[in-house]
C-alpha cells in the first residue's frame, strides 16, 4: 500500500469551500483537508454558499449534486457564470447527457458522492497543485493580474467580464475561456478544433458545435458594448480576435 503520508511535502497550502448537505460529513471533510495541508470551509445553504463563492477567494468549490434547498447542478452553473474556479460537482447520475451538460458549463470534474473524504481531498489537491502549476507557480495571482488588456479592450478573468467603450458585459465561464483563447493570440485564426481543445480542455469530436454557439454569444454580449467588431469569423477556417488597427486597415 502506498503511504499517503510521503507524498505530503508536495500538498498544497490550499482553500476549499463545499456546498453540501448536512449530514455528518462535515468533520470528515475537514479532517481529509487537513491532512493535506488545506482549509475547508463547509456550507449547507446553497444561497450563503453562493454569497462565499462569489464574494471570497477559494482554490476550489466542491458541490453536492442534490441539495436540501437547490439543485447543486444549477447552484454549480450559477457559481460558473459568475467566476473562473475550480469546481467539483460530486453526485451519482449515471445518465451520461446529464454528467455531460455539466462538463459543457464548466465543471472541472464529476466525482461519485460515495468516493472516501480522503480521495476527495486528495483529487482536490492535486488538480490545484495542477492549476497553479499552468498559471506559474503556488502564488494566488491578484485582480489586476486576472486581465487580459488589448488597446481598451479588457478580459477580466477574475470577475468573467469584459469592458470596453466604458462599458461592462458579464460573461459566463465557457464564453471567457472562449474568448481567453483568441485574446492570447490576437489576429490568429484558430479552427474550432483548437479553440474547443483549448477551452474545454476535451478532445474535439468532429461536428462539435459548442464552438459556433458559443461564439454566437460572446457576440450577442459584446453588441451591447458595441464591441462585436472583434471577433471576426473566417469561413470555412475558423475565428479570430481582431484589434482595432486591423479592423481599421481591413
């Protein structure tokens, strides 16, 4: 058996908030998140979870899929639509369309409700050890680091928005990690293989066509700023994000 307790100088000085139900599993949980060096916070009311999630800053959000009071599913989307985090949805539907709805919103997994506090906060440990990793090391990125700035077009990826014009437009999730990907490398045409691989992290099956709605969102949104102008579709090809020199010259 491996020993649990030699991989712990690798744990991550961490913070989980968990949505679920009140029965009895709390003082596991802290438990499990102690031993990897992690602080759990532990909510029952899906609107008081809402509020923290929003309004504090958390390394991760676990859900419970079925909730006293909410579907964790809608709670979890709801989380999504507001914030980029890292989000566990633990349940135990075996309908594949319902498991997959949930990966489309942003889920970052789908975990059995019945998996040990211990595995849990073990997964958890590494898929943020994991994020911090990709987003250059274990220090917490502040708000004006969560920007990506192109001439007085702004992503915000701490709030999930977008300014422009003076204006603010509020994106969900998937539509942010959309855009993230074409901002990174303006006036690159990306296919929607690459875009979709990108963003949702998944491999591309051919005839996928989460990238053209989504694209068709992010356009209804920017119309409202008069920033619709930036994304630019090339048939056949694929899309991408143009500034406002390459709009003027073209």
């Amino acid at each position: 058996m491996v020993d649990v307790m030699n991989g712990l100088n690798d744990a991550v000085n961490g913070s989980i908030l968990f949505i679920i139900k009140d029965d009895g599993r709390d003082l596991k949980y802290e438990n499990a998140c102690r031993i990897w060096k992690m602080d759990a916070v532990i909510e029952h009311a899906s609107q008081k979870g809402f509020k923290k999630a929003i309004e504090e800053d958390y390394d991760m959000v676990v859900v419970d899929d079925y909730l006293g009071d909410k579907s964790g599913y809608t709670l979890s989307i709801e989380i999504l639509n507001r914030k980029n985090v890292l989000l566990y949805l633990l349940g135990n539907d075996k309908d594949d369309i319902s498991v997959i709805g949930a990966f489309r919103a942003g889920i970052t997994d789908y975990i059995r409700s019945d998996v040990s506090a211990i595995q849990l906060a073990a997964r958890c440990n590494t898929t943020i050890m994991r994020s911090h990793a990709m987003n250059g090391g274990h220090r917490k990125r502040t708000k004006n680091e969560d920007k990506i700035v192109i001439e007085d077009f702004v992503l915000d990826l701490w709030n999930c928005c977008v300014e422009a014009n003076g204006q603010k437009v509020m994106l969900n999730k998937m539509e942010m990690e959309v855009l993230r990907v074409l901002m990174e490398n303006p006036e690159r045409v990306f296919t929607k293989q690459e875009i979709y691989e990108k963003a949702w992290k998944a491999h591309y099956v051919p005839g996928e066509n989460s990238v053209a709605t989504h694209m068709h969102k992010i356009r209804k949104r920017l119309e409202k700023i008069g920033a619709e102008g930036h994304i630019e579709t090339k048939w056949g090809i694929g899309y991408r994000f143009r500034v406002k020199a390459a709009q003027r010259k073209g």
